[in-house]
C-alpha cells in the first residue's frame, strides 16, 4: 500500500478534532473552526529581468477573525501548498488566542524560490501580491508579516504597495518592519526571551532554581541564540548547541561540559545558524554527532531548530535527568514521542505558548504603528514578559487542576477562547 505523503493540514484538523471532543464543542462550531473563513488563491503574473512573463501562484487564508484581525506571515517557497497555508494560518488561530492578544490567524505564501529571482523579481512579486489582496487585507482586518524567505525588506515594498493604491500612511498594515521604520524594539529578541520567560516559570513551580540547571539547545539560529542569551543571564549554564553544517550536509553538536561562551560562538557563525566546526573544534569544543544535543545529561532541552526533531525513535534517549522541554521550534516533537515524554514526566512547554513571543511582539509592533509612537526596548521586553508569563501560568494552572498534558492544556485554553469569541458574536 502506498503510504500517504505527510499533510499539515490534516494533522492540524486531527489536533482540533480531539480538542473539540474534550470541550464537546457543538456541531456547527466543530465546521466554523476546522475550517478557514476565507481563502485566496491568485496568480501574479510578473515580467522577469529577461523580459519574459512568469506566473506565480499566491494564496493567503483567513482561518478565524472572531477574536480580532488576522495575523501571519508570507512564506516563498517552492514547496509551498494551499494546505500548509491552511494549517499554518489555523495553528495561528491558536497561537494568538493562547497568548490572549486581539488577534485571529492568518497565512500567506507564493510558490517560488528566492534563491533565483533577482531582488526586482521579488519586489514584483511582493507587489502583485498586495495588488491582488489590497481589499481583503489591511491594519483592520489582516495584517501580514515575515515568514521563511521573506525579510523586512520584503514587508516594506508590501506595505509601499499598500499605501500607494490606499493614498495614505498606514504602517499598521504589516509587521516584520526594520526599527526605525515602523519596526519594534525588541522584535529580534522576542522569540528566544519568550522561550526562557515559560522555562523561568516552570522551574519557579517545580521548585528549582535557574542557576543550579544545565540546558542542552537544539539550532543556533534567531530563537536559540536569544534563549540562551537570557537562560544565562538568569543563572542557567548551556553545555551543548547543535547546528545544520551547510558543507558537510549534515548536524553536528558542540559540547563544553562547563559552558558554552555564547559571544564567542557568535564570532564563528554565519548568517543561517551555522557554527565553523573547525574554529569551535580550536576552542575546545567537542564536535558530537546531530542527534547528541536530544541525549546530554542536563535539566533542560531546547529545541529550537525544526519541526519532527523528538520523535518516538530517539524520545527514549532523553535523559531521566530532564525536567523541562521548552519548544522554540514550531512542531519539533511528534504526537508518539509526546507519550514517552509525558511517560518521563518531564513538564513540556507547547510550542504554541513556548514561542508566542514573536507574534506577542509583532502585535506590539502593530499598535506602536497604528499610534505612531514607539516604546523604549525595556517597555516592550516588560510587556512581553507580563503576557508569556502569564499565558504560562493560565496553562499550568488548567493542566494541574486537571490533571492534563501541557499540550492539552494549552490547546483547550486556547480553542475554548476562540469558540466562544465565535459564539458571542453569533455566528454559530
Ligand atoms: P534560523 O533559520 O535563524 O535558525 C535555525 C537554526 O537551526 C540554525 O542554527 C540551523 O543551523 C539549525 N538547524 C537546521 N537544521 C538543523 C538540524 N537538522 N539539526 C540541528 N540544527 C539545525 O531559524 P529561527 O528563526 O531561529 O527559527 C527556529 C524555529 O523556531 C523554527 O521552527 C521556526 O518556525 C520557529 N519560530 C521562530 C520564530 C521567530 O521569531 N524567529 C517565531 C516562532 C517560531
């Protein structure tokens, strides 16, 4: 029998099924919210620096609005299909509601590969893209952001676009921005601090101080970099980093078993993540295998690289000492290994609550752009730490009274919160 390629979407519906049985969420409920609200699938035709016409398939997807605007990234990626679009806008559906921001979820993309298209292409295509959406989206309604192979650049030419066919100013349509030009402070932190404000939280109720922990971290990209810059300056020592070797094709782990020096590694990585082996190896790091950084004898792991990285093949090398997960990435632990984990006890922190920080900063991002009128850096990182902790603590709180798996918790929280935005309204 042919096996069945992985869709995203369907696993995000089989997540929303179990949820909806647990709240015994009505019939007409169960079809509002498996489901988008609305869906965009456009071509952009662009000319190409040859002079050729191309076309570009984009899509954007409004999953729920009940709870405020839409809010998501636009992905270019030549794998790029309407059913990750689907899944990605429903998981931030969740993610905005578990973290109680005004905000629904949404999702954009177009099928190319920036790696070939010149920086006029791409402006093109971020163009159309606004052209074809220009009613359906905006500061009110649906604001979009960054995602994989878009940058800041790319929201300023869509926001250029935006303001250009609307005659006026309106930075509030589109976060991802640089500082200085509707961007926030804080943006570039947010991820890897909010990681750490939930992993502060659990030690606190597990009645384990910071500084007496060792952590092991899975990536050394933006989420991992910021983690482990705030873990250590609440006391935590990192002993293990692990990367993708572009060269080489393949992972490797880098130990120092009394810590890692952070800014030191920072001087040998390059713009993707990537740590020269060589050098590390000159400062006495061990070069481990990719998969090590899952089996080290520490307190606390991090993974904060990519999706199906703990799986039911390698959860069982996690050592007894763990006591807390916190996901950085977004989807790095399979629904299997989820089991063997939750059977080790070990006090899991979601992905969609561990790594909120980022959307919580955009939404801040957001409102300092619709007020014209930015925060200090100390502002918006107190705020951030207000909301992750206590998103944090809304979450422990369900999962112990109820005796639940953190995931479940937080997925109650956060669909319960969207299905009764949908009924107050009236719609189901
Ligand atoms: P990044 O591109 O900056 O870094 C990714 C890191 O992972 C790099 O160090 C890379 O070498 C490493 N890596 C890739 N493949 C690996 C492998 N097989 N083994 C070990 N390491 C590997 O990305 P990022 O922005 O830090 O994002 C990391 C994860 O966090 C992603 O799942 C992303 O979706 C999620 N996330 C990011 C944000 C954000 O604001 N950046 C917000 C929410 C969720």
């Amino acid at each position: 029998m042919i096996k069945e390629a992985f869709n995203p979407f369907r696993m995000a519906q089989a997540q929303f099924d179990s949820v909806a049985d647990k709240l015994e969420l009505d019939a007409a409920t169960r079809d509002l919210l498996r489901n988008p609200m609305r869906e965009y699938s456009f071509n952009i035709p662009i000319q190409m620096d040859d002079g050729s016409r191309k076309v570009f398939r984009g899509f954007r997807v409004q999953h729920n609005d009940a709870r405020g605007p839409c809010k998501g990234g636009i992905r270019f990626h030549p794998q790029e299909t309407i059913d990750t679009v689907r899944a990605l806008s429903m998981w931030m559906t969740w993610k905005c509601a578990v973290v109680d921001i005004p905000l629904g979820g949404g999702k954009g993309g177009v099928i190319c590969d920036p790696h070939n298209l010149s920086a006029r292409e791409q402006e093109q295509i971020c163009r159309m893209w606004v052209r074809q959406l220009s009613r359906d989206v905006g500061p009110i309604a649906d604001v979009p952001a960054p995602d994989v192979m878009t940058s800041a650049q790319h929201m300023l030419w869509m926001l250029d676009e935006y303001e250009t066919i609307h005659g006026g100013k309106y930075p509030g349509f589109i976060t991802g921005k640089p500082v200085g030009m509707g961007g926030s402070m804080g943006r570039t932190e947010a991820t890897g601090f909010g990681v750490v404000y939930t992993i502060r939280e659990a030690l606190r109720l597990l009645n384990v101080r910071p500084e007496d922990t060792i952590a092991s971290v899975q990536g050394f990209g933006n989420v991992a970099q910021f983690a482990i810059r705030l873990y250590q300056q609440i006391g935590g020592t990192v002993i293990c980093v692990s990367c993708w070797d572009q060269n080489d094709q393949t992972s490797y782990s880098f130990r120092k078993k009394d810590g890692v020096d952070l800014d030191a590694l920072l001087k040998i990585t390059d713009r993707f993540g990537g740590i020269d082996k060589d050098k590390a190896r000159d400062m006495g790091y061990e070069i481990l295998d990719g998969e090590a950084w899952l089996e080290q004898d520490v307190d606390i792991l991090i993974p904060a690289a990519l999706e199906n990285q703990i799986t039911e093949d390698n959860a069982g090398k996690i050592s007894s000492r763990v006591k807390v997960i916190g996901e950085g990435a977004n989807g790095p632990t399979t629904p299997e290994a989820d089991k063997i984990i939750a059977k080790k006890n070990i006090f899991m922190i979601p992905d969609f609550l561990a790594n909120a920080g980022g959307v919580t900063c955009s939404y801040f991002e957001q409102v300092q752009s619709n007020m014209n009128y930015f925060w200090e850096k100390d502002e918006v990182l107190g705020k951030l730490d207000v909301k992750m902790t206590s998103a944090f603590l809304a979450v422990s709180e369900l999962a112990r009274k109820q005796k639940m798996y953190m995931r479940e918790a937080a997925y109650v929280i956060s669909v319960g919160r969207v299905a009764q935005a949908c009924k107050e309204r009236g719609w189901v």
